[in-house]
C-alpha cells in the first residue's frame, strides 16, 4: 500500500553557506529554479542571494545569518528541491511547514505565487531589523526545566516544542547566555540556534503591523494541496494574514503536529529543508508501533546527490498530474482549450499537415480520404457536414495540441473541451492515443449526422433563470437546454414547431433568438438511442484515465476514475455546460486559458464568463468541521494554540491521507460509476416535495443525487417540479423520483409511472411496496431503473427476482407494454439495485438495520450464484443514518451504499418551513414518535415523526384508534364526536370526508370514516409546510431519530445552525468523517 507522502519545510536556523550547492551543480531542474528565484530576490534586495550563499570565500561552518539573504535563501532551495522532486515524479499529499517553512508550503499549494511570496520575505527581514537583538537556544531537555527555573520562565518564552525532551526557548541575548551557563552547569545540552533573533517570542511582537501591511498586498488562495500547520497543529482550510503571523509569531508545534498526523497514518515524510531537521524530529517523535518513514535529502555534512538518489529508489514515482508550477505568475493556472462543431473553418491547419507527416498519414488511412484536402480546400463541400466536420477539427486541435506540446512541454493543470472538443482534451491528457481518438469521433460523427426529429435555436440575452422559467411557464416541456455557452447565452433542442413557438416568448423577453442551420436536436434528450449505440461502440475499447485533469461538459467537474466511456457516450445527449465548467476553474483560482485549435470562440465566452459569473465553490466552507467523537476543535487563527493538539479531521481526510478508505473510495465502486456519482450516497425522497427541484439541482451539480418526494402530491404538481429539475439538469441529469406504494389507490401509482414514462424520469425509488404491482411492472419493463427500499426478506426476494409472469400477461392483454419489452426483460429483476431501510422518518418497520442488512446481503449473493454473469444488485442502508458512527456501522455490515432521509429535511434547500427546520433543529433522538401513516391508514401502518412540541402523534393515534374500533362515525358517541370536530377536524366530519380526493361519492360509513380521519393527517403536513405559526401542536413532520443524532453530532461546529447544512454539504461531511472514523477504528483495532 502506498503511504501518503508528506513534504516538509523547515525555517530559520537550517540555513548554512553552500545548502544544495551539489545539487546546483548535478541538477538542471534545481538549477534553473534557483537561478530564476534569485533574479527575482536580486531585483529586490539589489544583490542575489545566490551569489551570497555559494560565495566560494565561505564554508559550511562560517555564519550565514543575515536575514535579508537567508528568509529567501531558504524558501528558495527547498522550492527548488521541490522541483526536483517532481521532475522525477515525486509529489507531495500533505505540505507540513514550520515557520517559515510555512510560506514554502503556501507557494506549492499555489496560496501565493514564488515571486510575491520572495518579495514578501525580503521586506519582513528589513522590517525586522527594528526588533532588539535576540537569538534562540535548543534545549534537550523536558519542558518542566522552563516551568520549574525561574530564570527560564521570566525570561524567555518556549518557542518551539519539537519532539519529547527536545525545545527551543526565545528571548534577548543576555537571557539566553544566562540560560545557557545555567544548563550547561546542569548537565543540560544545548546549543545556539544561528538566527540573530528571537524568533516567535514576544520580542517580535512591534513588527506585526509592518507585517501585516506587506502580507495585505498578496492575493492569498485557497489551498490546492493539503497544507499542515505547526502553528495550528493541523490541516488549514484557507490561509489568512491571521494565520501568517500566528505562524511566524506562535510557538512551532511540531511534536503535537506530528502526533495529530500520525492518526490517520502512515506517512511517508521527506524533509526538503536544508539540514535535515525536521527529518530528525520525525524520528525522534515517531511512536515504535508506527509505519512511518522519513527521509532527509539536504545535509551540511553529506553528499546530496547521493541523497537525492537514495530517495528515487526507495520512493516510487507516481504519474503526475500536475506539473511544478513554472508559469511567469506562479499560481496562476494554466488551461487549454479545444473548440467544438462551428469552429471549422476551410483552410485550417494548413500549416500542420506537413509539420506531422505521420498522424496525417494516419488520419488519411482511418477516413479513407484525404484530411489535407478536406481542410484546406473542401472541393466538395463537405466541411460543414457532421461525419466531416468532427473528424477535421480532431485532427486540426489535436495536431495543434502536439505542436504546442513540443514548443511548451510542461503540461497545463486543466484541460477542457466545448463538445466534440472534450475528444481533443481527453487524448492531450492521454486518455487514448490519437488513432483510437479519431476512430471514435469519425463514428461519433456517423451517428449524429443520421440523428433526425428536430433542431436547435441560440437564445441571447437571457440569464438562467429567464430561460428556465420560460420554458416552464409556456409549457415549452419538449425544448432541453443543449448549451449553456455563457452565461446569457443558449442554445435550445427540441422538436421544430417547440422551437418556432418559443421564438415570441424569447423575443417578448427582450432575447435575441435565432434558429440554427443544423440537421437535429444534438445535446438533449432526442439523440439518446445515439447516445445508445456510440456506448456500444465505445464496449470495443480500451481507455485509460486522464493523466491530467479534464473538465467534462455533462457534469463541469473532473473526469473520475473509469468514467471516460460512460461519460463520452452521455455526452452525446447531454447539456454542454461550458458556463459551469469555467466557473468550475474559477473556483480553483486563478487561470490563464490558451484555446488551440481553429477559431477564437472559446477564448472569447471564457472572458464573458469570467467577467460576468461568479466562481463554482465545489468544496462546503465550513468554519469548524463535525468530528466523530469527542475531541478538541482546532483553534481560530488569531487564538493561541491549546496545549494538546486536537485530531486533524482534515488531514485524516485528506486525499490519500490514510490509505485505501477515504470519501470517494466507501462504498461500492460500481455504483457510484452506476449513477455517475462522487460518493456512494444518495438523498432519498421526503414526502410532499420536501426534497423538490432547488434540493435535486444542488446535489446533482455537486456530484451527487437525490429523488423527488411525490408523495402527498397532485400529478400536475410532481409534473412541474420535475419540470423544474429537468430544466436544469437536463434530459440526462442525476436525478430520479419516487414511487410511493399506493395501497388503496393503485390509480394514482399508475398515473405516476405513466408520468415518470412521459417525463423522461430514468430512475425511481420504490418505497414502502408491500408486494409487485403492475404499476411497478410496467415502469420496469419499459426499461426503467428501479432502486427499491425494502424492509422485509419477502419483499427483497421479491425484488431479486424478474416481474411476476401473471402481471406481465395482464400489461400485455391490456396493451399496456410492447411484446419486444416483455420479451427483451423477461429475466430482469425487479430491482437494479436494493435498499434495507430501518427506523427511518417513513414506515415504521420491524426489525434493526444488523439483523435485516446481512440477510439481505445474503439473498443477494445466493440469487447471484443461480442467475451467474449480469450486473451486480447493490444492497444499501438507509434508517438512522445521522452520523459517521451510523454510516460506518452500516458499512461495516455490507453495505454497497447509503440513503440518507431526515437530515436533509433541515437544509436550506428542503421545501418545507423555516419553523419546521427551527424544530428539527432542536431536537434529540428520543424526539420522535409513531403516527398512523395517510397512504395505509387502513392497515395500520405507522409512520415516525417529530413529537417535540407537537401534539399530532397522539391525536392521530386516537383518530386511528376510534377507526379500529367503529365501522362508522355515527358510531363513536356524540361528545367524543363533536370533539373530533372541534378540536382535529376543525370543521364538520361530512366536510373533511367529502374534501379528500379519495372521498368519492356515498362509500360505506368505515371507508368515509377513513377518508375524514386521514385529512386531519394531510392537513397537518400542510400546516407545517407552511410553518403556520398559530397551529404547531398539529405539525405533521416526518422525521426519524437520525436528525436528533444529526444534531448531537454537529452541536458547537459549523453545521449546528441549519442554514448552514447545505445539502451537499451534508453528504461530503457525513462521507468524509465516517471514512475517517473507520480508518482510526482500524488503526486501534491494529494496534492492540
């Protein structure tokens, strides 16, 4: 197993005459680096600073302490080692600094570009000269020598706490001289440290405003490596001035550090300071149980070739990335772009025919004409033609990718394509080689040019919003949203008369709109049996993972690992997000985008994006994170450090942080890769629309999924909101809706499944179903995916096997499924994929998740066994999952995946009431209660629900109770009557009978007396959705006790406020910190 590397960078102190100078020699990565840095500091300082260190008069041995030489000195050569490194494909997980090995890690983590971060430190060591003269002095010893000697603890300050038995006291020279005589006549060693400071003491305190004013004039960035601080003892989210100076001014924690990593370990470290310090801290720090190793490459008194080469082969290189930033503007990010369809132009490439003889010949050879004569004279006209045009621009961007790979070969850190474009990047980051590239889209371009059944139309002039809403509010339901090129910029797909009768209401709208020259409605849902056949071609194929990042246009975030076929083939029928993908860059920082190929297209939207669209933040910002168990939050920047360090939660989630289980890995693989998720975990549907279009759209465009809640719903309002969510996923979105069981009205289950069939709805999750309905049936068999919760065996058996053959005889006599389908499904099983749902806010159901789950679990692989080959049947968990402690335990049990359902009815984007939110808020996880359920009143099923402050509960199961007993209303006794009237139908029995939709005319009197009791239940599902402020003791709200668990676990972080618990956020977290408890659950477990 690979360890996770850390690079380490130490400070003040390392420094000597002659540090690297044999790798300045050997080396021309590490040559280049310091040269180009010491242009940079010479321009500042007016001398260089290499000229200092190597000056050939001066050893090893002899002082090297003027600080306005040795603060960039230092930063420079372990930037330069840096390089090095990665030239040879060595490449940091983790950047631990200490002091001034902090603006180290800031520079490699792209917080600071090198020339600022140069600057920066030469004005901090001229500030410094005004601080009195002072030094530091290393003390092996135990800290209670400066806690027990008055002369110690009045007059001088612990500056750095490095290993057990090993610190470094601060304070004026004649303090430290005294304390010097005074150790050394106890037996103590210890020994100057070469500074002419007292670093991180309260000496340096009258500089902090100086430095504060130069820090002020950086743009500082989030992090794109995981930066360990010694003043924080932990992982840093974003670096702040606040931050900077606690690093500078603040004890060096780096034992405490080294313990908190040690957590989540083991750790592969490497010192790239200039004297192997920190190396021999690690060491010293180690426990004797770790598998930590640490390696020193820079040393006063070895040979550091020797090192350096000692290190390749003992440290496996890795396939990079990301390149060691060598830009003119570090941390600025560099991007290429490839165009797409509508860029080509008769005359391209021109000039790279001859200049690539051999991928010409290729080219010639795979289309069986001549790509020269195509492109630079098209004598038959047939450039704008789409099995010509995509073949042509491959070529052209692709040639063009290699001429520039040849002038510039440090690879970009993105790469990115506009539609048939995202084929040009995906073989730049060598995801193919460009034979199998071009053979793709040369079918790529067969297919779509036969695709028929529309056009498309551009709509300028129009943000989001305008669009959505327009096409929703004139029924325009045929039209999907092809690209999304700007952010006032689109292009619709559709059928031709949707598209002629969206002109006046786009034109009303002040837009500018323009029907387009094109054969079909390419990117929407139209072409997905071309989408379809190009995945059956693409079967043929092997394709390896980007080596660079690629930005794809179905999701605008990065490629993820075995998703290139899946994600080539959605494409096709898919939105083009361009805008999205911009922002997404955006949101990394800052970048510089090159456009290769034919045209200028893409460079200009990039610049009309930038300007007018605000940055995708993908990651939750959250100030304090939720931890697993009990234990010491991280201190806020501009507090002092505690004097125990906390558990880094950070680090230990950290991308390869802790070996093979991290977020991204729990779970099964292939379904994630199944529903094109981030983490194996989905958003389960909460009645009444509760989880609606705002909290399907943010998961989907974060990488995950969720379902729509249909229950308690008209048809025409589940239509609108999937409408809704449609609009803005499109066609081809992660999203999906549920099929709530409808026992007594099997109308309404079917009237669904024909809307989801209308809709384009491709998933569903089928709750609470107490046997296989034709409803159900007919979805399936139409080739629907089905994820079924179940909370039985018998109804998990049920799913595991294909339709009942009953049923399907009755679809087919009633004309309602083709013969082909029944056929072609015949051995489906009825579920893809299944879900043991236990304890949650829905159906109350017997039973626990560690008795249901593994049985479960074990129907799955029997059935397996018979059926042989075909697509694995995940079982997942849902019921109670409110914590990691939860998540993992269900992990633990088998479990491929996760539902969650109560906690996220307490996030901004749920569609309920902020009054219900503040209730779910507050409550604990003894705060729920058993309610009859509306849809199976009759049966008596019971669902959970939230009895803090409400009074609902017992008043249902009163109403419920009188049902039982009487078989009609005029049964019960007139006092008890007229109470139920008064006081839970607010209104005549008669009224409350006939106003229910299931009421229907006459009935026998047990039937109406359903019918009127289940509108008390209805009716305080409404009262809450609207937050009714004068009826909350008739609140109905579903709710399991996973939120009360929920809530014990964030209580005093960031996630405690719910306008904090963003969906997404949410998931990330939950994922994260169960990853991270299951890792320190199996390091103890080692341990014993």
């Amino acid at each position: 197993m690979r360890r996770p590397t850390v690079f380490m960078f130490s400070g003040q102190g390392s420094q000597y005459h002659r540090m690297g100078q044999d790798l300045y020699r050997a080396e021309p990565v590490f040559r280049e680096t310091l040269d180009r840095l010491d242009a940079v500091a010479e321009a500042e300082l007016g001398a260089s600073v290499l000229g200092r260190m190597y000056d050939p008069g001066r050893g090893p041995a002899e002082p090297f302490d003027d600080l306005e030489f040795t603060h960039p000195a230092i930063v420079m050569v372990q930037l330069a080692l840096a390089d090095t490194l990665a030239g040879y494909g060595i490449e940091p997980d983790l950047l631990l600094g200490a002091s001034l090995g902090e603006f180290t890690a800031c520079v490699l983590a792209c917080v600071v570009d090198r020339d600022t971060c140069l600057r920066l430190l030469i004005r901090q060591a001229r500030a410094a000269r005004g601080a009195p003269p002072g030094g530091m002095l290393a003390v092996l010893g135990d800290e209670r020598l400066h806690r027990d000697i008055p002369l110690l603890r009045d007059h001088t300050e612990v500056a750095a706490r490095n290993y057990p038995g090993h610190l470094v006291l601060s304070g004026a020279d004649d303090a430290l001289t005294a304390a010097e005589e005074l150790l050394r006549a106890r037996d103590v060693a210890c020994h100057r440290v070469p500074v002419p400071y007292a670093f991180h003491s309260a000496l340096m305190d009258a500089g902090e405003p100086v430095f504060r004013t130069t820090v002020a004039e950086a743009e500082l960035r989030p992090p794109r490596i995981p930066i360990v601080s010694c003043a924080a003892m932990g992982a840093v989210d974003r670096v702040t001035a606040d931050h900077l100076w606690r690093a500078t001014r603040a004890p060096i924690e780096f034992a405490a550090t080294l313990t908190a990593l040690e957590r989540s370990g083991p750790y592969q470290y490497l010192d790239l300071g200039p004297s192997g310090t920190l190396h021999n801290f690690v060491r010293a720090g180690l426990p004797a149980h770790s598998r930590s190793n640490s390696h020193a490459l820079l040393s006063p008194l070895s040979d550091d070739t020797r090192a350096l080469a000692e290190l390749r082969s003992a440290v496996a290189p890795r396939p990079r990335t990301r390149p060691a930033p060598q830009h003119p503007q570090e941390g600025i990010m560099k991007v290429y772009g490839f165009p797409g369809q509508g860029s080509q132009a008769k005359g391209m490439g021109k000039d790279l025919f001859d200049e690539f003889p051999e991928q010409t010949a290729v080219a010639d050879a795979v289309l069986g004409y001549s790509i020269r004569e195509l492109c630079t004279q098209d004598p038959r006209r047939e450039l704008k033609l789409t099995q010509f045009t995509q073949p042509a621009l491959y070529v052209v961007s692709a040639l063009t990718w290699l001429r520039k790979l040849r002038d510039d070969p440090t690879p970009p850190d993105y790469l990115v394509g506009h539609s048939l474009g995202e084929y040009v990047a995906l073989f730049a980051a060598g995801a193919f080689d460009f034979e199998t590239g071009l053979r793709l889209v040369k079918r790529r371009g067969e297919l779509m040019s036969r695709a028929e059944g529309g056009r498309m139309a551009a709509v300028l002039g129009c943000d989001l919003d305008r669009v959505e809403g327009a096409l929703s509010d004139h029924q325009l339901t045929g039209l999907d949203i092809a690209n999304h090129n700007a952010p006032a910029q689109f292009v619709l797909a559709g059928p031709t008369d949707e598209l002629e009768r969206a002109k006046p209401v786009f034109e009303g709208l002040g837009a500018h709109y323009v029907m387009l020259n094109v054969s079909a409605p390419f990117h929407s849902r139209y072409l997905r049996e071309t989408a379809d056949e190009f995945a059956r071609h693409l079967d043929g194929f092997t394709l390896r993972d980007p080596d660079i990042p690629v930005i794809a246009n179905v999701d605008a975030r990065p490629y993820r690992p075995g998703e290139v076929k899946r994600t080539l083939a959605r494409q096709i029928a898919s939105t083009v997000r361009w805008t999205d993908t911009v922002r997404y860059l955006m949101g990394k920082g800052e970048f510089e985008f090159e456009e290769l190929g034919p045209g200028a297209v893409l460079r200009k939207l990039v610049t009309k994006i930038k300007a007018e669209a605000e940055p995708l933040v993908t990651e939750a910002q959250v100030t304090e994170r939720p931890v697993t168990e009990p234990r010491a939050t991280e201190p806020r920047a501009t507090e002092q450090p505690v004097a125990e360090p906390p558990v880094a939660a950070e680090v230990a989630a950290a991308p390869g942080a802790a070996g093979a289980v991290g977020a991204e890995t729990l779970g099964a693989g292939t379904f994630r890769e199944r529903y094109g998720l981030r983490y194996a975990c989905l958003a389960g549907a909460m009645y009444g629309g509760v989880s609606g279009a705002e909290l399907l759209v943010r998961l989907a465009k974060s990488g995950g999924m969720g379902f729509f809640g249909t229950g308690g719903l008209t048809l025409d309002e589940v239509g609108a909101g999937l409408d809704a969510v449609r609009a803005a996923l499109g066609a081809d979105g992660a999203y999906g809706a549920n099929l709530l069981h409808q026992y007594a009205d099997p109308e309404r289950e079917s009237a669904l499944v024909d809307l989801f069939l209308r809709a384009g709805v491709r998933t569903i999750e089928a709750s609470c179903f107490l046997r296989i309905t034709p409803a159900l049936v007919k979805y399936r068999l139409s080739g629907g995916r089905v994820l079924a919760k179940v909370s039985s065996t018998d109804m998990a058996a049920a799913f595991l096997e294909p339709a009942p053959r009953r049923i399907v005889r009755q679809l087919l006599d009633e004309g309602r499924i083709a013969a082909a389908d029944a056929e072609r499904f015949a051995h489906l099983p009825m579920a893809d994929d299944l879900c043991v749902e236990v304890g949650a806010g829905w159906y109350d159901a017997t039973g626990t998740l560690a008795t249901l789950l593994p049985a479960v679990v074990r129907l799955r692989d029997a059935r397996s066994a018979r059926a042989g080959a075909g697509p694995r049947i995940h079982v997942g968990a849902a019921g109670g999952i409110g914590s990691p402690e939860a998540a993992a335990a269900a992990f633990v049990l088998g479990a491929d995946f996760l539902v969650t359902g109560s906690i996220n009815q307490c996030t901004p984007e749920a569609a309920t009431s902020e009054a219900v939110k503040d209730l779910l808020q507050e409550m604990e996880v003894h705060d729920v209660a058993l309610a009859p359920a509306p849809e199976m009143f009759e049966l008596g099923v019971r669902a959970q629900v939230a009895k803090r402050g409400v009074l609902l509960p017992a008043k249902a199961g009163k109403l419920h109770e009188l049902w039982r007993r009487h078989d009609s209303f005029e049964d019960i006794d007139a006092p008890t009557r007229r109470r139920i009237e008064e006081k839970f139908l607010h209104g005549s029995f008669h009224e409350a009978a006939a106003a229910e939709p299931d009421a229907g005319p006459g009935g026998d009197g047990k039937r109406r007396m359903a019918t009127a009791f289940r509108s008390y239940l209805h009716r305080g599902f409404r009262l809450a959705l609207r937050g009714d402020p004068g009826r909350k003791v008739d609140y109905l709200v579903y709710c399991g006790p996973a939120m009360g668990a929920f809530n014990s676990w964030v209580a005093g972080t960031g996630l405690e406020p719910w306008r904090s618990r963003h969906v997404d956020t949410i998931a990330e977290h939950l994922m994260s910190e169960t990853a991270a408890l299951l890792r320190d659950r199996a390091a103890h477990y080692s341990s014993r």
